[in-house]
C-alpha cells in the first residue's frame, strides 16, 4: 500500500516548519537515503531523506509552504507494482503555499527550541490566548509533550487555553496551568478576548501614527518572530542584574601578536591560522565557569542544574536575527581550536546550515560588539542560560599606576546574571576571575 510521507521533527520542540524546496516531483523513481525535500525552521534549514524505496505518486503539500504541521502528510510514495489510483483522499487540507502578497499582522511564535533544555519559564497567557483549537470531533490539539506533561500531572488539556499557532496547546500552557497561572477554556458562549500584540499596539494602529507611503512593510519571518519572543520572555521572566568591569588588555594583544605570528604559511601564503581578541575571551570564559562552578548554573524552575563542563554560546549576528551556536567544553579547546570551531558554526550560521544540538544548550553566552567600536552595552540573557558576558571593543586609555601617569589598552565587559541562579556575590567573583585570566593570558594554562 502507498507510505506517507510526513514532515519531521528537526528538535525535541519543533511544532510545524516550511516546506522550502522539493528535490523530486511527482513519477520519480527515489531511494532510501536519496534527498527529497528541505526543511527550513526559524534556526536551520535540514535535507529530508527518503526512508523507502518507490516513486512518489503525489506530493501533497506545494514547495515554499510555511506553517506545515510536524507529522502532516507532505507526500505520498508508491511502492512496485502501485499507481495514482491508489492513493486515498488526503487526512487533512495540505497548507497553502505562503502568498507573494504582504500577509495580515505575523501571530505568536513558539518558543525557540533552545529553551528545551531546562525550564526557562514564561509568562503566564494573557487574555489574548485562544481557547483549545477542536477537531470537529471534539478533540483538543496539544503537542505531544504537552499531552504527555498534562496526563503526568492530571490535568484536563480542555480546560488549558492554548497559546501555540492556532490554539494549539504546548509545553508553556500546561506548565503554567500546574502553577496556577494559566488561563482557563473560556466558558460556553463567552467571546474570546481580542488578541493583544506583544507590543501593546497591532500593526493597523502602529501604521497609523505615520503617514501613508512613507514607510514600507515588511513581514517579519520565522527568526525574527522567535528573536522577538525570545527577548520578551527574557526580559520579561529573567531579574536581570549587571556587573561591569575594565580589563587590561596589553598581555593579551602581544600574546595574540606572537601566536599570530608563529603560525605556519600555506602554499598560498597566507597563515594557517588568525586568532581574534574573541577566541581568548571565549577560552578565558570557559576557563572562569570551571573556576567557579556554582555560576556555571542555569535556573529550571523547581531546580538549579550547575553544569559540569562549560558549554559557551556564542552570539552571530545574520541577516535578520541572530543564532548562538554552542562551543562545547570550550576549557578543554586549544584558542586555536576555539579560533577554528567559532568560524565554522558563524559560517554554517549565515547560511542556516546548523543542526539543532549546535544551537541548544549551553549555561553561558558571551556577545563581543566591540568590533563595531561599541565601548559598552549590558546583553539580554538568552534562557536558559544563567548569564551572558557583554564585551566592548579595545581601547588605549590613561591610567595612573604607582604615582605615574601611563598609556594602555583596556576593554570594558558587563555581565548580566540570572538573579534566580547567580547572586551578586557570585557573579563578582565569576567576572573577577575572568578579569585575572584575560590579563594574563599564560593562566589560563594553570
């Protein structure tokens, strides 16, 4: 008989994604293994493979779709001996594909998959969530991890409002409901409340405050939803403190100068390797996170995991959002290592080649603006991570020292805790040790 073929899961999280490009059409012959489609989320863009052998009789869902529900039937794929004829009426109304019109306002999005790691907490829905979207037959459309959080717990997914796309109810409504903060089915017959847009104005009273034609719309896409979310949910649930301190940075720039210069020539004659300010404030990080581990924490609501290695995110910016891929055990690495690591995951990054356990996880970010000469800024904590070091750019400043007036370079870093996680006491002592490392690059060897 004809196999469906479903659209997958790229994360633990993921609820629906973009169908963006078909490899095969309909009447080719494909193999296991044999790259059909690509799948593209708000992170990365993934080949989807074939599990079968036989032709694809009909494709169900048109290239360039967005909004395609995990598990819905994208295609179906004939096996020997089968034709068109035997192909049954689709289970549900495959998504349009996206029109080349500007949409209508762009609705919630989920939480971005790295916040599947540890109970980042959020918000509790406002008024604005829908009620449970129904199937004609009554039946509540949930995730299947917030249907297996609601059984475990006992709680009746029909009276749990839904903030995911449609109603759907997701891991946030029924955690929220366990604490008592969630918000109930509406009663029969209530009118559902108005949505109210995360910025207090929707896009028709926004356009209003300007004059016609002066501006141009442009819908947000799928990062630049997640980005938003993200932030609100971090300001909004995350009691942020910062901390700030100068660092002499002359040992660093003539360790840098001298390992730079050491590096072996191609053929070309270009070095083997270029280390950047940015690949010794990552290993100095990770080095400060093992030195004191009660930092290296991240808080999951009823707990506090305290991480044993020091998995370091760092921010890249890409066209129209930003990704945080993740440089494991970054004490272990070599900078040379790190150097290498952080331009493969930046590179991959632009293009949206990541795979999801590049980007998940990790305790601690770190965000460097000082490459576009910014001296100082304090970084949004990316939950669930406890912190997120902020670093500024380089500079010679005047200093005195021993009665004498003196010239050095200094870089300014701001850390931003998780007050849940990470005390006052506790993060001083964290950025105090990072400050002694970057100083004198040679103890990060100790």
């Amino acid at each position: 008989m004809p196999i469906d073929i479903t659209m997958p899961a790229l994360s633990p999280t993921m609820e629906e994604g973009k169908l963006a490009k078909w490899h095969v059409k309909e009447g080719d012959s494909v193999s296991s293994g044999d790259v059909i489609a690509e799948i593209e989320t708000d992170k990365a863009t993934m080949e989807v493979e074939a599990v079968d052998e036989g032709k694809i009789g009909k494709i169900l869902v048109a290239e360039g779709s967005e909004g395609v529900k995990v598990n819905a039937v994208i295609a179906v794929l004939l096996q020997e001996g089968e034709d068109a004829g035997s192909i049954g009426a689709p289970k549900a109304e495959a998504p349009k594909a996206a029109p080349a019109a500007a949409p209508e306002a762009p609705k919630a999005a989920a939480p971005a998959p790295v916040a599947t790691n540890a109970n980042s907490g959020s918000s509790a829905p406002t008024a604005a969530a829908n009620a449970p979207a129904k199937s004609e037959g009554g039946r509540v459309f949930a995730s299947p991890l917030a249907k297996r959080l609601a059984k475990e717990a006992g709680i009746d997914l029909s009276t749990v409002a839904g903030s995911g796309p449609k109603g759907r109810v997701v891991k946030s409504d029924v955690e929220a409901a366990k604490s008592g903060k969630g918000v109930s089915k509406p009663a029969a017959g209530a009118p559902a409340a108005a949505a109210a847009p995360a910025t207090g104005m929707s896009k028709n009273q926004v356009m209003a405050l300007y004059e016609e034609g002066s501006y141009e719309v442009v819908p947000n896409d799928g990062m630049r939803k997640v980005v938003a979310a993200r932030l609100t949910e971090s300001k909004q649930t995350v009691p942020h403190f910062y901390l700030t301190l100068d660092c002499k940075i002359d040992a660093l720039m003539a360790a840098r100068e001298q390992i730079n210069a050491a590096a072996p020539k191609g053929k070309d004659g270009k070095p083997g390797y270029k280390l950047s300010v940015n690949d010794f404030v990552m290993k100095a990080w990770a080095v400060a996170l093992q030195r004191v581990p009660a930092a290296n924490a991240t808080w999951a609501g009823d707990s506090i995991l305290y991480h044993k290695r020091s998995d370091v995110a760092v921010a890249v910016s890409v066209p129209g959002g930003l990704f945080t891929p993740v440089v494991k055990s970054a004490d272990t690495k070599t900078l040379r290592e790190i150097s290498e690591e952080v331009k493969d995951l930046a590179t991959r990054a632009k293009s949206k080649k990541l795979a999801p356990h590049e980007y998940q996880g990790g305790s601690s970010s770190v965000s460097n603006l000082g490459m576009f000469g910014i001296k100082h800024f304090a970084a949004v904590i990316n939950p669930p991570h406890g912190t997120i070091l902020a670093v500024g750019a380089g500079e010679e400043r005047v200093y005195p020292e021993n009665g004498q007036i003196k010239i050095g370079q200094f870089m300014t870093v701001t850390l931003s805790c998780d007050h849940r996680a990470v005390d006052g006491a506790l993060g001083a002592e964290l950025l105090g040790v990072f400050k002694g490392l970057i100083e004198n690059p040679v103890m990060m060897l100790a």
